[in-house]
C-alpha cells in the first residue's frame, strides 16, 4: 500500500556481517592484514590538526616547510601512526565480537610523511601470547610509501 514502508521480513540487521568471526586458535604467525592505500591530501593534514590541536607551522604553513628543506608539509609522527589503525582495515571484521582491547602500542618513525604522499599500511602478527581463556596476538604495524620507503 502507498505510505506504507517496505518491510523485508527475510533481513536480519544483525547478520549483516563483513567476514565470519574468528578466534585466537584461528591466527598465525606472520599473517597480514592490509589496510587500504590513501593519499594523504592537504585536506588530511587540516583535518588531523584540527583533531589534535596541533599547531605547530611544520604541519600546516608549505613555506616554513620549504624554508628547512621539506618538500611538502610534514606529517606528525601521530598522523602517520592513525594510517595503520586496526580499525581502517578488515582485522576487527576478522574477529568480529572476539577482538576486545587494544592493549598497547609503541611506535619508531623512520622517514618523513609528506602531504601529497601515498601510503601503503599493513599490520602482520608477530607473536600469539595465550591465556587461560583468552589470547593476546601481537601486531606489527608498517607504513611504506609510494617509494617504497618504510616510513
């Protein structure tokens, strides 16, 4: 009838899934979880600063950066590291309601992170710690860009 909302009575919200869940025995070592490559734009850039509240001109102004020798606006070592969060991937799909906390995190910058660069992030397990009922697996989290670079 007109007015009236289609209603599918086959569709389940809640099975409205990305993968199947998997747990800590389902894991191995030297497994990858890409994330999606993305160009950093200046649009990124005005987005992080205004999230963190940095507002150091390195970030923002092209001719402090140009000045020092940068190519482009450089990157904070935080704005590198949210492009290998766990959640811009499929690795919280993979574990679906298994995955529970973020535990810890270190982080070493090895290169500069222009704007207008491409990066490609990856997070591969390096160790699975078993508990008595739960797991902790270990990730590693790598930044390349598009010269190949670890960043």
């Amino acid at each position: 009838m007109r007015g009236e909302p289609d209603v599918d009575a086959g569709f389940d919200p809640a099975k409205h899934e990305m993968d199947q869940t998997h747990y800590f025995e389902d894991v191995a070592v030297g497994q990858e979880f890409p994330i999606p490559s993305r160009t950093l734009a200046d649009a990124n850039f005005a987005a992080f600063q205004l999230a963190s509240g940095d507002n150091h001109p390195i970030h923002y102004d092209i001719e402090y950066c140009r000045a020092r020798g940068h190519e482009n606006l450089l990157a904070h070592g935080f704005q590198a590291l949210i492009q290998t969060a766990p959640g811009a991937g499929m690795l919280p799909h993979y574990f679906g309601d298994a995955l529970i906390a973020f535990i810890e995190q270190s982080s070493k910058f090895l290169k500069p992170l222009y704007a207008g660069d491409t990066v490609y992030p990856m997070l591969s397990v390096t160790a699975l710690e078993p508990g008595r009922t739960t797991g902790v697996v270990v990730l590693r989290s790598t930044l390349h860009n598009q010269r190949r670079e670890l960043i």
